[in-house]
C-alpha cells in the first residue's frame, strides 16, 4: 500500500495541529507485518531482492530507523536468522534511532552540538541572567526579569531547573515549532507567558555562550542538519541512501516526519513497516503514527482471567516464579523424566512496566534457581561504589556524627577507617559515644570524653584517619573555616582522589573494575565543559551533581544460554519471545502521569505536542501486540510500592473507551458519548471489582523464597548451647515475644544501641526521667541517713528533679568544636527545648505524688539497686540473673515496694504487661524475677510474699501519672519461677523457633532490631546493664 502526503509532513488533524499547505507531493510505502512475528516479516521483505556478483544481498544502501537501539538489535538478530534459513549471505544494513538520523545523513556543520553536559552548563549559567523581552510579538531586548528561580537558589537548584528547561526546549523544537509559538499557546489559554519569555531568553543566551566555543545548542544543530538535506541534498561524503524504512515508529515528531519528507525529496524511498495487522494499518497516517481517537475509541482489553492481583512486589515476585512453572509445565506435560520442568529462555519474556522493579525481580527468581537476564543492564546506583558515593554525599550534607557514622558503616571507606587505626574498635565506641550524646558536628574535639579515654583515644584517632581519606571534602576544625567552593571540575579530580585512597586501603580493591569504571566515566562528562561555563559549587552541591551523573549510569548484565530475559514496557513489541508475563503494570508507570510544570498537559495539546492522548495511544499499540503475539499473556498488578504505599492499576486493564475523544472526521468537533453497551458496562464492574479487592500477603509478607532482608533461626536442637553466663531479668521478655527475636538480639549479638536524635526519642525521654528521679532519690536518702525528714515541699522536689533532668540532657550535648558539655538550654534544638519543658510538667505531678507518699509514710530506701542472683534449675547448673530495680521504697506498716518507672503513654498496668489472665500466659517475668531476688538482699530477708511491685507511670495523660501496683501477678511468682527455669532449658537445648501463632514484636521482619527501626526499649531502661 502507497500513501501521497504533502510537504511539511505534520501530524494529521487529529493530533490537533493545524495543516500546513503542501508544497510538493511525496510517496511512502506501507507495509503491515501483524503481530505474530513481525520482525521476521520485516526481514523477509527486505531479502526479497536480487543477490550481487558475490553472491550476497547487499543491504548497505537500506536505513532502518527504529525507536531504540535494542529493536535495532533484535531486528538484526532477525535478519540474520531469516538469511541463515533461506541459505543466503546478507550484508545488513544501519539501523539508527530518530534522534541519532540528522547527524548522520547531513553534512558536517560548521559548529558542532555542544555534549549533554555543556549544554547543561550552559543553560543553568544562562537562566535569571537574560535580558526578558516584553513585546509579546518578538523578543527584543527589555529591562524586565522575570525570575524563574529563587535569590537564594542554590546550584543544585539551577542544574535541575536548567535540565527541565532543556527537556521542555527538546519537546517544543520535536514538536516543529518555537518558543514564540508556545508564548502564543500560553495567551490562548489565558495564562500568563512571562515564565515561557524567561525561558526562551535563557535559552537564547545559553546558545550565545556556546557560539563563543564553536558550540550549536544541540537542537540547533539538528534543525541545521534538516535545513541542509532540504536545501542541498544528501552530501556527497555521505553514504548514499537509497531506501529508509520505519520500523515499528508508532508516534514519529514533527521534525522526524520533516526529516523524512527531506530524505524523500533527496531521492531516498521511504517505507513504514507498522508492527500492526492489516485492518488497523487504517488507524495509522502516512508516516506510520498511531492515532489517538482510533485507539481510544477501540482500546484492547485483557481478559481478565489473565490479570493477578498481589498485595506487593514481593509477592508479585513468588506470583512470577509460580507462572514461569506453569508455562515450563505446559510445555512439557508428559516428561517422563519426573525432572522439575525446565523454562524455555527463548519463549518466554518478563516484562518490567516499571523498570524499578528490575532489581527486586531478578534477586527474587534467582532465589528460586530461575536465572535472570536485565537487557536494560543493572544501575550503577544500586552498585557498592554508588553507595559509598552517596554517604560522602550525605557527610558533605551534615557532617555530623550521624553522617561519620554512615561513613563508618559503609563496607569500603568503614574498611578504609580501620585500616587506617593502629588499635580500637571504631564502631563501638561510636556507638557507645552516640547513645549518650546528642549528634554534633564533627569539628575540632569532638571526641573528648573524659569518662571513657579508651572510647576518647578511638574517636580521636578515627577522626584523624577521616580527615586524611576525605580531603577537602572534610569540614574544617572551627565553624568559621568553611570549605570554599571550586569549579565541578576540580571536586571531580578530588573525588576520584577520595576513591583512590580508599580503594588502596584494601588488599583486593574497595569495589569491581567495572563499577570503578564505570564512575570514572559518569564523572567524566562533565571534563569536556569549557572552562568559563564550569560551575562553581560548594562541596555539598558538587557532591549532589556527582551522585546524579553516576546513578545515571548503567553496568552491562552479563546473560547466560538459560537466562529468562526481562525488558522494558517499549521493547516488547520487538521481542521474539512467544509468551509474555508483565510485572509492574500500575498507573504511574504505565503510562503514567506527567508532571510538567513549563508544559502542562492541555498546553501540550493545544500546541500539538506530545501529550497524554499520544502517550496512552502508544502504550495500548504496545498492549495490542503483546496480545496479538501471546492472547495468554499475564499481567501481575501490585496494590502496594515496596514501602507500603497504594499503586492504582494501570488504566488500560480497564479498557474503558475515553470520554469525549475527537471526530474520526477530523472536524475537531466531538462525538455525542453513546450509551456504553450493557455487556461493556459488566465486563468493566467486574475489571474494577477485580483490581480493587485485597490480596493476601504471602507468608506473612515475607518473601516464599529469597532470604533477602532476614535471618533463619537454627533448626530445635541444632546448637545446643553452653549455659549463658548470664541473663538480665528482661531478656526473658524477648524468648517470650519470640524465641527468634531473642536468638538474633541475645546469642548473635545483632543489636546495638541507638543513637540518640536532635529531640527525644522514647529512648532518650526515659533514660532523661530516670536520671531526674534517680537523682532526687539520692538526695532523699542522703536526708533520710543522716536523720533529717523527708521533702513535703512539691516546689522543692520538682526542683531537685529538674537539677537532675539538666544535668543528664546537658551531659549528651556536645558544644560544636569544644568537645564540652553545653548549656543545654541554648545549645539544643527548639524542638529538644520544647520537649524538655513537657519533661518539666511531668515531672511536676511526679513531685506532687512523690509528696502524697512521703505524707502517707512511704520512703525511699534504694534507687537504681542491682541484683545478681542465681536461679535453680533442677538437674542443671544454676542461671545467673542480673537487672536494676529503679526504686526500692519501705513503708513501715505495709512492707517493701518495688518500682519501675514507665514513661509509655499507653498507661498499661504490670499485670496486663506481665500475664494474660485469659490464657495463662507470661508476656514479661521482670517484676517477679524482681521481687524474687529481692527478698534475699532487703533488710530482714523478707519472703517474696511481703514484698509489692508495681509501675510508676509517666505518661502524657497527666491525669494518668500515677503508681499501678501489681495485684493478679504477686501471688504467681512460684508460678513465674517455673517458667524462667524452662526457659533457660529451652535456650541451653537451642531452641529459638517461633511458635506458628506467634507474631514478630515488629512490623515485618524481626531484623528491624538490627536497623533499629524502632526503639528496643521505649521506656529508657538500661536493659540492665547491657
């Protein structure tokens, strides 16, 4: 089939542009292939000639522009197969992307397009620097600004303000109109066009700039490259072009249909050869393109048998594994072998809608022995190297302890840092050091800390080693020694310095070759920048811009003859593959929404741009041919992102026709919305009552096969352990949560102490309450002994509470580059100052209730008391048994009363914290292992029996501060005693298996006690001792 098109070549009307009277008439031949194999019929049709006098079908002359450089590859895959079939030798010809045609058929230009990163430069220089014309007509010269950034806008700002500007510029110049034009389109829409004059000014600038290095704006050097073929031809030192073919280009711009109409006129025969079947070639135009309105108005549907729902990636991942099974199963359902069934790589694709999930994906399936190959390659931004760039980043930002502590904790450079230490263990005593002092700035003396010179020469001498490694990118010893900022240029040679240094502190290399390399490359763009258009930054922002060109980059996935190939949404249309699975397909990624703040989505149609109706047009062509190609294609949909947040199904699973879609007539009018037919109208009940319901999570949520993200407890019995030399009264609480939680906290020792926040975290606002009783108790019992009677005075114990909360704040904050203690009042944060005057209340009804039990007789004995007692096990050794009782109170009527300061607001008793009355469960043996070890070490050796227990409770309710004596688990310790005993036999026996009715004491997985996810001890105990 032969179409005749006029000259200009611009979209047909029902892209909303306006026609352009033709000049000269030219004829492009069409071609459909269908959809079962078309780029096999794609290559058929070019081998149906003559062979040459060598016996060969020489292709040289052919130019097959194709959408991407991976459809090339398949094509030419294709190709040579088809020769090899036919018994024929091929000489193949180009293929080459839109993009890439106009400097390859042009001659070459008198100035150069300026690289990515140049340009870039260019125009952030350029933006708020211009001149902005106020003559809506032409752009003539103005005092008027319009600023598109803020004063204060930082570099970085700049950059991405600029790399927006640039991809708005490509949209508008594809679109074959200028920024006069788009200024037009703003004014007809009512809006106002100042921003898009600033734009277009900048832009002019930028390209100036680049003229003064014999540098084009790279789509001026396209638009040239155009002008040149229409105006003279192909040159002469270009390879003749016989035959142009478009291969599966469903949605060409207007400058590639002007490219294409110019290499026409040049002598060229232009052929489409659409990647459709015969009876919808109608709804393409002459250049191939799909149209909106025939695809809105007939959208293919997926049966909805073939769409699974998962609750999330993970589970979609097992939902993948178990569909690779059936497919393998299918087609071999009668081997004899009783061999699981093996999978087919050349049958069978995985489809990533969203390439995101690449990483998950293949980590999953290659957990269940399913090789996996990504063609798009593996981001360099999930590579170690990449991470490790990002916590420099990250230090740049802060440089703080929290940032040294993520320095320390990255495999390479915490390598680096205990390479560099001749003694010590740098991680605990940062760690020690973080969980008893607010984050500081790590600056001058930092380290001091007089109470533990061990951890005090560490820090110190870690310190040192981190100057050495970080260069210039460390802050300097005192608030007024700022880092000055450099040219980018200069902070790339600093960071591949830091690199090195790193890198020769370990014996086989920091990181991969390739990874290295890979770096160096990213980070070499921005080398070819001409000197005056470098920018300046400082070291935060030049880190942030050296982090971004390496997460673009990409390392090449090395496949395998077994390895079930994932590709992208694009790609599938030209991949041989027979059966298709597609993971990903939600709304945001296909087609997703776009968010343009310079070219909004009806400004986009108004100037017949690429826009929505064009992308969702593109992606249901892509939908129709992977029907076309496997009708028992499936579609896994998850409900949630890997962190929990909702995903919308993709809205072509609906199928639903748009609302309101132009005239097939072309006449811009639209059509009256006819009645939905009643069989459309159930189908589409039952697609939205299928995509909305709630799936189950698998296994709890836990992924059925990967262990990625967790621990696997020792099988009963499997490691019997000698008896632990010790045990504290609370690490009962974990066996009796979750004998797994306890194997990972007590016996592999995975926990560390959290480090403290800028505010209190429920950590630091008990252990901040314990110190402000303690210390008030201490005082009590000093007047207690030497004779003097208790304080009555409310006014005065809440001050001497005070003291102590002061004290135990000012204590954890370091004065930035003194390494002292700082008042705490001015050296905190306004939300730690804030928080400190909600202790003060609490601690002012304490008071008050600290005054009615001295009254009624109540006094303060002990506080902070240690116990360390050894518990019978029968026919074993006896258990050691430690913990800290923070308060020991005496009446002398009513006998002993042990108290535990709680600071939860949940106000929850000890009797529902320590026993479940409806089953007869222990939760917590704390307070009975308490009042069990005590009757040994009071005055008198009184029997457990006489001896209370009970919480104080410090919650936010003030009406709820109060003591909750113990009433239902008092009378049980007996009870209590025996359960302690088998749960040192259990753990002696290594048994740390949770029960099936068990649930994690976390959300997710029990290793959150590693990532500290959440506070171990939400009440600021000390884990006695530990």
């Amino acid at each position: 089939m032969t179409r005749t098109i006029g000259a200009g070549g611009l979209m047909p009307n029902e892209f909303n542009l306006e026609s352009e009277p033709a000049v000269e008439a030219v004829e492009i031949a069409m071609c459909s292939l269908g959809l079962t194999d078309p780029l096999t019929v794609a290559a058929e049709r070019l081998l149906d000639r003559p062979v040459d006098d060598l016996g060969e079908i020489d292709l040289r002359d052919v130019l097959v522009v194709v959408p991407g450089r991976r459809a090339g590859r398949q094509f030419l895959i294709a190709l040579d197969d088809a020769a090899t079939a036919s018994g024929r030798l091929v000489v193949p010809p180009r293929t080459i992307t839109p993009s890439s045609l106009p400097s390859l058929i042009a001659s070459i230009p008198d100035r150069p397009a300026a690289d990515p990163e140049t340009w870039l430069a260019a125009v952030s220089g350029a933006i708020d620097v211009a001149p902005i014309p106020v003559d809506e007509s032409s752009f003539s010269d103005s005092d008027e600004t319009t600023r598109l950034l803020s004063p204060d806008a930082d570099g970085l700002e700049r950059r991405a303000l600029a790399r927006t500007v640039i991809e708005a510029d490509r949209v508008v110049r594809a679109g074959g109109i200028d920024w006069n034009r788009v200024v037009e389109g703003v004014q007809t829409l009512g809006g106002d066009p100042a921003r898009h004059r600033a734009i277009a000014a900048g832009l002019r600038l930028a390209t100036e700039r680049l003229a003064a290095f014999g540098l084009a704006a790279p789509e001026d050097a396209a638009e040239a490259a155009i002008a040149s073929v229409e105006r003279d031809g192909l040159d002469a030192a270009v390879q003749v072009t016989r035959d142009v073919v478009l291969l599966g280009l469903v949605d060409p711009s207007n400058r590639d249909r002007r490219l294409i109409r110019a290499l026409a006129r040049a002598g060229g025969r232009v052929s489409v050869f659409a990647i459709v079947e015969d009876v919808v070639s109608a709804a393409l135009d002459s250049f191939g393109a799909i149209g909106p309105n025939a695809w809105a108005a007939a959208p293919p549907r997926p049966p909805i048998e073939s769409i699974r729902l998962e609750a999330a990636p993970l589970d979609e991942a097992a939902a993948l594994d178990q569909e690779l099974q059936a497919i393998a199963r299918a087609a071999a359902p009668d081997d004899p072998t009783g061999l699981p069934p093996s999978i087919d790589p050349d049958e069978v694709a995985v489809i990533l809608a969203d390439e995101s999930d690449g990483g998950g994906i293949r980590r999953e399936l290659e957990a269940r022995d399913i090789r996996v190959h990504l063609a798009t390659g593996r981001g360099l931004s999930s590579a170690p190297i990449a991470r490790t760039l990002d916590r420099i980043r990250g230090w740049c930002d802060g440089g703080d302890t929290r940032a040294l502590a993520d320095l320390l904790a990255d495999p390479a450079f915490g390598g680096a840092i205990r390479g560099g230490l001749v003694t010590g263990d740098p991680e605990a005593s940062l760690t020690e050091w973080s969980a008893e002092h607010l984050p500081a700035t790590v600056r001058g003396s930092w380290w001091k800390w007089p109470n533990e010179p061990k951890h005090e020469s560490t820090l110190a001498a870690m310190d040192a080693v981190c100057r050495t490694l970080l260069g210039p990118f460390c802050h300097g010893e005192s608030p007024d020694e700022a880092v000055a900022a450099r040219p980018l240029t200069e902070w790339v040679d600093e960071l591949l310095g830091l690199l090195r240094r790193v890198d020769d502190e370990h014996d086989e290399g920091a990181w991969s070759a390739p990874s290295t390399g890979a770096v160096r490359d990213a980070l070499a763009a921005v080398m070819t920048i001409p000197g005056p258009l470098v920018p300046t930054l400082d070291a935060s922002e030049a880190m942030a811009v050296m982090v971004e060109l390496v997460s673009r980059g990409s390392l090449p996935d090395p496949g395998s003859a077994d390895s079930i190939e994932t590709i992208g949404w694009l790609e599938a249309p030209f991949d041989p593959a027979k059966r298709f699975l597609v993971t990903g397909l939600h709304d945001a990624a296909v087609p997703g929404r776009r968010d343009d703040p310079l070219l909004p989505d009806g400004l986009r149609s108004e100037l017949g741009l690429e826009d929505d109706r064009r992308r969702t047009a593109r992606d249901r062509w892509v939908l129709t041919t992977i029907l076309g190609r496997d009708p028992e294609a499936r579609f896994l949909v998850s409900r949630h992102d890997a962190l929990g947040e909702p995903l919308l199904p993709s809205r072509l699973l609906f199928g639903v026709v748009d609302p309101g879609i132009r005239s097939a007539t072309g006449s811009g009018g639209l059509d009256d919305s006819p009645a939905v037919p009643t069989a459309v109208a159930h189908d589409l009940a039952r697609r939205v009552g299928h995509l909305f319901e709630s799936p189950a999570r698998r296994r709890g949520g836990r992924a059925a096969s990967s262990d990625f993200g967790r621990f696997n407890p020792p099988a009963p019995g499997s490691m019997p352990l000698k008896p632990p030399s010790t045990m504290s009264a609370t690490a009962f609480r974990d066996y009796l949560a979750s004998p797994y939680r306890f194997w990972i906290r007590r016996i592999l020792r995975l926990d560390a102490k959290a480090p403290m926040g800028e505010e209190f975290d429920p950590r630091l606002f008990g252990l901040v309450l314990h110190d402000a009783v303690e210390a008030f108790g201490r005082l009590e019992i000093d007047r207690l002994g030497a004779g003097r009677s208790p304080l009555l005075d409310v006014d005065a114990v809440h001050g001497e509470m005070l003291d102590g909360m002061e004290r135990s704040i000012r204590s954890r904050i370091v004065e930035a580059g003194s390494g002292r203690p700082a008042a705490w009042t001015h050296a905190a944060s306004a939300a730690l100052r804030l928080q400190g005057r909600i202790l003060e209340s609490r601690l002012r009804r304490v008071a008050e209730i600290q005054v009615e039990r001295s009254v009624e007789g109540w006094r303060v004995f002990e506080v902070e008391s240690e116990i360390k007692e050894s518990l019978d096990v029968p026919d074993e050794a006896p258990q050691p048994i430690r913990g800290r009782i923070d308060r020991i109170d005496h009446h002398p009527e009513r006998g002993w009363q042990l108290l535990d300061f709680k600071t939860s607001d949940q106000s929850k008793g000890p009797d529902a914290v320590h026993y479940r009355s409806n089953t007869g469960d222990w939760l917590d043996l704390q307070l009975p292992l308490y009042r069990w070890a005590a009757s040994s070490r009071l005055p008198g050796s009184p029997s457990p029996d006489e001896i209370q227990t009970g919480y104080f409770v410090v919650g936010g309710d003030p009406s709820k501060i109060k003591v909750m004596p113990s009433k239902k688990i008092d009378p049980l310790v007996d009870e209590a005693m025996d359960v302690a005993r088998e749960i040192v036999r259990s753990i002696r026996a290594g048994y740390f298996v949770d029960p099936p009715e068990a649930k994690a004491p976390y959300e997710g997985d029990p290793v959150a006690l590693v990532m500290r996810s959440m506070a171990l001890v939400a009440d600021g105990e000390e884990e006695d001792g530990e």
